[in-house]
C-alpha cells in the first residue's frame, strides 16, 4: 500500500508536524521506517477531514484563512460571527478575532441588513469584498482549499424566531423540523431564498430533504422588464 511521509502530508493540510504527529497517534494507518513516520491514505483523508487543506497565505493566521474560504463560498455572505464560526470550523472568538482583522486589511466587508427576529431590526453581513486587490490577490490560492469536516449533529427540532416570517402564520411552535424537513426547506426557498440566514438554515437539514424541496419549490418571481 503507498505511504506518505508525515512531513508532506502536514504541508499538504497546512498544519505543523507536531500537530499532526498528535493526531497520527491515535491513527491505525501510520508505520515507520526508521524515524520516519509514514502516512496510509486511508489514514491521510482521516488527516483531512480532521483539519482540512488550508493553504497558507502571507501576513494570515490559518484562522484567518479559514474564515476567508468559508465567506468565499457564501456570496451572499453570513449574518454573525457566529455562524462564520461555524462555517468555518473555528472557535467564535477566533471567527470574531479573524473578522476584525479581515476587515481592517479590506478581504472583509459588513453591509447591514433588515431581518426579522419577532420585531424587525438590523443585523451586519459579512461578506469579501471582491474586487478588492488583496482579495483576487489571494483567491487562486484558496480556490482548492478544503475546510475541516463538521461535527455530526442532528436536525434541528425548532425554527429560529428570526426565520418566523417565512411560514404562512409566523408562528412556528407547533412544528417539529425534525419530523418535516421537506416542508421547512421548502418553505424557507420559497419565501426567504433572498435571506442569508434562511440559506444558512438550509444547511442544518437532511440534504436529501433539502434536494427534494428545491425540485417542488417555487419558481423564482421574474421581475418585468
């Protein structure tokens, strides 16, 4: 079976070799051969869900970057830190940490949006600002990246209250997402499709759920020309 030694493999993830070297060790698909230590595929991928491929990138932290390629595959950007958190498999004071100086070296911006959450009110987006120079300085870099897998977890039982307006009574105690996440899915694509946090949701249920909502959702509504 083919190996990789230890060191190109961190290179490949973007991590340290004493980090990985801790994660190895408790890997079965690792040998040696005299000092060096040998990675198995089937233990490499392990690597790579376990801490992504991150490229590195002058002057930014790997938090940072992994902030960067979340945002990059979101246009419509992420409504709080903590879902930036979240899509980018980071802790969120790291994703707040990372905002603030993303934003301060012009890769960031926050427009602010109306959402509702029992009243309605403001909430800042965050999103790249793309035709800044650092930003298409450094996309093709990121272009391949891969982000860390993220955590098993199960649907959610509840709508948030801020998504409550997309449902015909704006009352959504009564419904269990769990048991009916065609029905939650679909109606967030018909009525909150333009709401970055009804797209965020999307991603909390069964992509199969999800598939099958957008084949009897909706068609758009065209404005006339």
């Amino acid at each position: 079976m083919d190996t990789i030694p230890a060191p190109k493999v961190a290179a490949e993830l973007g991590v340290s070799l004493p980090r990985l070297h801790r994660f190895l060790a408790s890997q079965p698909g690792v040998s040696r051969n005299g000092s060096r230590i040998l990675v198995h595929e089937e233990t490499r991928q392990a690597a790579i869900n376990r801490f992504g491929i991150i490229p590195r990138v002058e002057g930014l932290t790997r938090t940072e970057t992994q902030v960067l390629v979340a945002l990059s595959r979101r246009p419509r950007g992420l409504v709080s830190a903590r879902q930036v958190a979240s899509a980018a498999r980071v802790s969120p004071t790291g994703a707040s940490h990372a905002l603030a100086r993303l934003q301060q070296a012009g890769y960031v911006t926050v427009d602010d949006t109306t959402i509702f959450d029992g009243r309605v009110r403001l909430q800042p987006v965050y999103k790249i600002s793309w035709g800044s120079p650092v930003w298409t300085k450094v996309a093709p870099q990121l272009a391949g990246a891969i982000l860390p897998a993220a955590p098993a977890k199960g649907t959610p039982r509840r709508v948030p209250a801020r998504l409550a307006n997309v449902f015909w009574t704006g009352d959504t105690t009564g419904l269990d997402v769990a048991r009916h996440p065609v029905y939650t899915a679909r109606r967030i694509i018909n009525e909150g499709r333009h709401r970055p946090e009804g797209l965020a949701f999307l991603g909390n249920l069964p992509p199969d759920a999800v598939r099958h909502a957008l084949s009897t959702a909706d068609p758009p509504v065209r404005a006339r020309g």
